[in-house]
C-alpha cells in the first residue's frame, strides 16, 4: 500500500493512521505460466514507504506440463527500475503432498515476474518448473515471501 494519507509538515498523526501504515493488503496475482494449475489460497503484501514485503500460500489443483515453463507470478507493486541487482530477497519451500517433504526455495524478481529458484542439496540451483526440485502434482504447495523495493 502506497502512504493512505496526505501527511503535512507539523501535522498531528492518530493512532488509526499510523496503526494503517504496512498493513496487510490482499491481492490477486496474474499472469504466469502455471495459472491454469495454481490455487492462490493467500497473496498478501505491505509497503512502507517503498519497501515491500509479499507473502504467498499457493496450492496445485493440477499437473503442471514440460509445456508451462517455470512457475511465475507478477508482483503486487512494481518494482524499482534498475534495482534488480540488490534485488529482491525472499525465501520459503515446496511441500510435496505425496512424501510430505519439503524443499528450501528463493524467490527473485525478472522483469515484471517473480520467479522462484529450488536450493536443491549439492546441486545448483535452477528455476522452479514442472519437474524441479520435485515432480509437481495437484496437492503440492508453494510457500514464500519476497522484499524489494518499489517504484
């Protein structure tokens, strides 16, 4: 959420505006490749100033295909140009229904996408896509946060 008020030099601030500010918004990702698949049980973030935090609880209600590319989502608030370097900062895990394992991701930003990387164990690591770090099935479910800072 962008600053809910016009602030004024000298200006008296209540409890209720400033309780506001970083305040959880919801909001519904679109785009991606897996969107056919995906069920978006939570998509939630906060911006204070230009800082913003995403959080996310997503469920596969499908199979995703060779065909999807890597899973995707577009972010709640545009990023800052040119700051993809300091970037964006994220981590959370792949739980896999049917072993009840899970995997440690990492969450970037590309373009106007946020992506997802596994950290598979003594390997490198590679783009979240139908068959890495796991198998995706219906069932299966990704879980992460991301920083960064808007435009």
């Amino acid at each position: 959420m962008t600053n809910p008020f016009s602030f004024s030099a000298g200006a008296v601030l209540t409890a209720a505006q400033l309780n506001s500010i970083g305040a959880w918004s919801d909001y519904t990702p679109s785009g991606g490749n897996w969107s056919s698949v995906v069920t978006v049980n939570e998509a939630q973030y906060a911006e204070v100033n230009k800082i913003v935090v995403a959080k996310f609880k997503i469920t596969l209600s499908g199979t995703p295909t060779s065909g999807m590319g890597s899973f995707s989502i577009t972010q709640p608030v545009v990023e800052a140009a040119g700051d993809t370097w300091a970037g964006s900062a994220g981590g959370g895990y792949i739980h896999d229904s049917s072993t009840s394992y899970s995997w440690p991701i990492q969450s970037f930003i590309s373009s106007d996408e946020i992506f997802v990387r596994s950290i598979p164990s003594g390997a490198g690591d590679a783009n979240v896509d139908y068959n890495s770090p796991i198998v995706f099935a219906s069932g299966d479910e990704l879980r992460f946060f991301i920083c960064y800072e808007a435009a």
